[in-house]
C-alpha cells in the first residue's frame, strides 16, 4: 500500500496513514497526514516509500523493537528537545535543590525500572536515564556498514541501480571483514577489500566505484555522528591501479593478428574466453556489450540482440556466418574476468580493441557509413550531423546481413 491521497485543497499527493493501536499513546496520534510536496505521483510514490520507513523505524523504536541504531537516533532526537532535569524547590536554596533533584531523578528511575512508570513519548530508557543524570547524550552502539547503509539510503536517496550497487558492496564488505563494527574497520581491511577485488579480475573502474560507495557511506556515519569525529575515512585515497590499455594502445589488432585470434577462438574445444573473443570481433561489440547480448537464431536472419550500454541504444547486429551452427558457450564469470583472460590469451590486445578492429575491417569492405555507425551503436547526428537519415537505432537486418557476410573473408 502506497498511503496516497489527493485533497481538493492543493495540487500535491497527501500521505495519509493510520498509526498502529499499540503505539497510538506514544506517538500522540492516530493519524499521520502530511503533504509529499509534489503533484508528480511516481515521485510521491517514491516518497511515501522513504516516509514509510521512517515511521516504521519509529514504530519499531516505541515498541522496544528498533535496532540499537534506530532506538540511538530516537535517544538523540528525543534529548534534543529536553532541557535539563531540575527539580523545583520552593523557597529552597541551591543545595537542597540538588539533592532534591537527586533523590527524585532516582525515584523516577526506580519506577520506571519497576514498571510502575511508562516512558515519555519519544523516549528510550538509555535517554531518559541520562536525561535524569543531567546528560545531553547517550553512548553511540556499534553501528555496523549495514545500519550506516539505510541511513545513506535514506539521506541521500540514490537511483534504483545505485542503490543496489552500494548494498551488494557493503555485502561483500561485511563477508570480507565479518561484520566488523565501523568503529574497528581499518586501512588494512580496506586495502585487503581492493587486493580481493583486483585478484577477482574487477577492472579497476569497477574497484574505483565499490570503493567510493563505502567511502561516501562511512562519511555519512561521521557526519550523523554515528561516528566519532576523530574517527579516519579508512577508504579516502585508496589508491586503485588502472591497467587499461592507454589510448594509443588501443589502436586496432592488425588484420592477420585478428584472422589468427579468430581461428583459434574457433577450434575444437573452444572455451567462453574463447567464446568471447569470437564475438568482439565479429560484431563490434563493447565487451560489457558482448557479455550481456542474446544469439537469436531462429529469425529469418539470425542476429544479436544487444541491450543498450552507456549512451548507446539497444539494437540488433547480424550474426556472422564464422559463428552460425557454433555452439554459443554460456558465460559463468563476470565480464571483468573474460576481459582479463582475453588480455592474458593474447598479449598484447585487449578486447575493447576488436572493436577498433571491426570498425577497421568494415571500412575495408566500403561498408556504408551509416549502417557501420548503426551497428556499433554510435550516434548518427553527433558523427554525421543533421544530414544522417531519421529513424531509429535498430538496422535493415536483410540489407545489413551481406555486409557482415562480407567481413573477415579469407580466415
């Protein structure tokens, strides 16, 4: 359920909700009922979901069910908005008032502890015993990447992908170092977390992304003073070394070089790495491209159906004949690691390369410009300008068929 409700006051999405029985006393309502701020109703959708939760957090906190950071941040919030515990004296000078205030803060306490007294609303017992101390705080819990996480999700509100990125990092953070408490997480954890990555086969953009994720959530735990201020980001410039080919190593393989990668990806007893070689350079495809593209062969003319990457739109590119009647091997590893065992395969390439390559070879058959930009994925008005023909990404399968035919003649 999405709590939404539109008024005839305003334009915006409402949120209403009813508060649970059992917390209606403490929370001092019984309805909850606030503007989202937007008439845009996926984005009060988006909202509501946020406001949900925090209610819930609250909820579980009144009910004793919160998690130690959740009852923490109620401590907090709750101690905010208190002044200091005096008792009142009458007539009584400063030290009777202390002793006063002494002996009632204690009767106070002890009839809570009893059962004898409730709570105030908002309170938890680790605020209101340091309320009745004269505190203004309460000891941090251990606060774990997992607790600082649904804060980070909640503060920062991420993109679907983002979010999934950082909670499947923090995982495998938390498996790494077992769930070691942020307080006791360390420079060398930190570094064993990116050498884990890097013998993984993780490209190193890749290493340089996980990281800023638990570098962005441990900064949000310092900033909520989850953490002690005192307390070093172990994550800040970690330094990550990045193995791309430079720029001018990533020219094209030479022709024969390719023939003979070809030739061997091919043999009997081809592997995925091999696999993976094979369709790089049959189709110039990106290597995330390739990784994730579906072989369609019972179309008329079989093709790839190649999911869209970076700025590129989906489409679709024909299969070559080197590969039609091949058996197409099923990637069981991450694209990371094909990349990796392609480098090591064939020194000195590296399969962004065939890319270059592919382009190459079809400018040596006269392929036309358009159907060659096309099928790469790249955009027709930024390489050709407002001349290139309208319409969309996808090609004439039948007219674009010779043409991929045509390539890699003579292997």
């Amino acid at each position: 359920m999405d709590y939404l409700r539109k008024t005839t006051k305003s334009v915006n999405w409402y949120y209403r909700r009813r508060v649970p029985q059992d917390v209606q006393q403490d929370f001092g309502k019984v309805w909850v009922e606030e503007s989202l701020g937007t008439s845009d109703k996926r984005e009060a959708k988006k909202r509501a979901v946020i406001l949900s939760a925090r209610l819930e957090e609250t909820w579980d906190t009144m009910r004793g069910q919160g998690s130690p950071l959740q009852r923490w941040q109620s401590g907090i919030s709750w101690l905010a908005e208190q002044g200091t515990f005096r008792a009142v004296v009458p007539g009584g000078d400063e030290e009777d008032a202390d002793t006063i205030t002494t002996l009632v803060a204690s009767e106070m306490f002890e009839e809570m502890e009893q059962g004898k007294a409730s709570l105030p609303p908002g309170a938890t017992k680790e605020a209101f015993s340091a309320w009745l101390r004269g505190e203004d705080r309460i000891s941090t819990p251990d606060v774990t990447f997992t607790d600082a996480l649904k804060l980070w999700v909640r503060e920062r509100r991420p993109t679907s992908q983002a979010e999934r990125g950082a909670r499947r990092v923090v995982k495998q953070f938390d498996v790494l170092t077992g769930g070691t408490p942020l307080a006791r997480v360390t420079r060398l954890q930190a570094r064993k977390y990116r050498d884990a990555l890097v013998s993984s086969g993780t490209a190193p953009g890749s290493i340089q992304t996980y990281i800023s994720y638990l570098r962005s959530v441990f900064n949000m735990a310092i900033k909520e003073e989850m953490l002690d201020d005192k307390k070093a980001n172990p994550f800040v410039e970690l330094l990550v070394e990045r193995d791309k080919a430079e720029v001018e190593d990533r020219a094209p393989i030479p022709r024969t070089a390719c023939l003979e990668v070809l030739q061997q990806a091919l043999a009997d007893g081809y592997d995925q790495a091999d696999w993976f070689a094979a369709v790089l350079l049959t189709t110039g495809m990106r290597p995330i491209e390739a990784y994730k593209a579906k072989m369609v062969v019972d179309a008329p003319v079989p093709y790839w159906d190649v999911p869209r990457a970076k700025k590129s739109p989906p489409r679709h590119v024909p299969i070559h004949p080197m590969l039609i009647g091949k058996k197409p091997v099923p990637f069981t590893v991450r694209a990371e690691q094909l990349r990796r065992a392609f480098i090591e395969r064939y020194k000195p390439y590296t399969g962004y390369q065939c890319r270059h390559s592919w382009k190459d070879e079809a400018v040596k058959i006269n392929m036309p410009m358009e159907l060659r930009l096309r099928l790469m994925g790249h955009s027709l008005k930024r390489a050709i300008g407002v001349n290139s023909t309208y319409g969309g990404a996808m090609v004439d399968l039948e007219q674009a068929k010779p043409w991929v035919d045509a390539m890699w003649k003579g292997s």
